[in-house]
C-alpha cells in the first residue's frame, strides 16, 4: 500500500508549506489524481486520517479530483477520452500513445489559519 507512504509525504509537505505560511491549522487539502496514477484514492483517504492524526492536519477535509484519461488522436486532430484503458480514438478506432492527462497526483490548494 504505498498510498500510506505518498499521503506521509503529502502531509509533511502540507505541513511545512502550511507554516511557512504562518498558519496553525490545516482545515483542507485539495489533490488531483489521475486515473493513470497508480493511486486508488479512496486508500488515499484512508491513509489521510491515519497519518493527519497529531499534527496540524488533524481534523482536515481531504477532497480527491479524480482526472480521467485523455488521450490525442494525430490522425482525427481531437482528444478524447477512451472507453479502457486502451488509448484508442473513440472515432477512428486507431491507437494513441499520447496521453494528455490522467497521470496526475498533485496537491493544488490547502485551507490553513
């Protein structure tokens, strides 16, 4: 379960971003993650409440933005976003190796006072 791990990381970093702020008190973390992240995020959250606990985001909400994939297709000139996870243009058919998103695992924002 590395999402245990990933959401440790996530927390110092909030932590530390949050009291360079000046802040006490971390209420909301904001994360995107992709689809094709290799985090499943409903253990993200479970990680969240067991990691939060003792420090300054203890009581926090976390809010998951779950990103599909999106992919282009050079030969229809248009992205679309697949059925699977098989990159193949909802259109033409054919498959695409450009992905544009669903890779990502970012925070975005934090709530602190």
């Amino acid at each position: 379960m590395h999402e245990l791990s990933l959401m440790q990381d996530t927390v110092v970093i909030a932590t530390r971003q949050a009291r360079e702020a000046g802040a006490r008190h971390i209420h909301r973390i904001m994360m995107r993650v992709g689809a094709l992240s290799g985090v499943v995020p409903e253990t993200l959250e479970f990680a969240f409440d067991i990691v939060a606990k003792g420090t300054m985001a203890e009581g926090a909400t976390l809010e998951i933005e779950r990103v599909p994939v999106r992919c282009y297709c050079a030969e229809c000139a248009r992205e679309f976003e697949p059925a699977d996870l098989v990159c193949e243009c909802t259109q033409c058919r054919r498959p695409s190796a450009d992905i544009r998103r669903g890779r990502e695992l970012q925070v975005t924002s934090l709530e602190v006072s």
